[in-house]
C-alpha cells in the first residue's frame, strides 16, 4: 500500500539514501582500515615457517659442530700439554 503523500514519499527516499550512504561509507572505511593494515605489515620482514625451521635446523647443527670441535681442541691441549 503506498502512500500519496508527497511529503512521506520524499521522507522515505532520503531515508533509502541515507541507508545507502552509510553503507558505502562503512564499505570505504573497511577498505581504508585493510590498506593501512596492509601498508603496515608489508614493511615487516616476515619469514615463511618453513624458512625458519631451515635456519633454526642449521643453527642446531653449527652448534653441535662447535661443541664437537671445542672437545676435538681440548684433547689436543692436553695433548700438547702432556708432552712438555
């Protein structure tokens, strides 16, 4: 049932433009917010999961080699020092 009142008719477009204003000004602020967020995280140097464990895998094994070869150097100290 629609109204002849020009007065309620003029009523209700503004208020469907109203509706579609805030619409399309909630849709640009989430858009707005995503590229700040997208600004902001794409200066960080993030790494891949998978290039972590490779770099945390070989600073496991540069330990390891460090501590064999620190006991390989002691044993030769006391080597040496056993023979003078």
């Amino acid at each position: 049932m629609q109204s002849e009142n020009p007065l309620i008719s003029d009523f209700v477009k503004l208020a469907n433009a109203a509706a579609g204003t805030a619409a399309g000004m909630a849709r640009e602020a989430r858009e707005g917010a995503r590229e700040r967020v997208r600004g902001m995280v794409g200066g960080f140097d993030f790494v891949s999961r998978e290039e972590f464990d490779a770099v945390k895998d070989m600073a496991a094994r540069a330990r390891e080699e460090n501590e064999r070869l620190a006991e390989r150097i002691a044993a030769l100290e006391a080597k040496i020092a056993a023979g003078a």
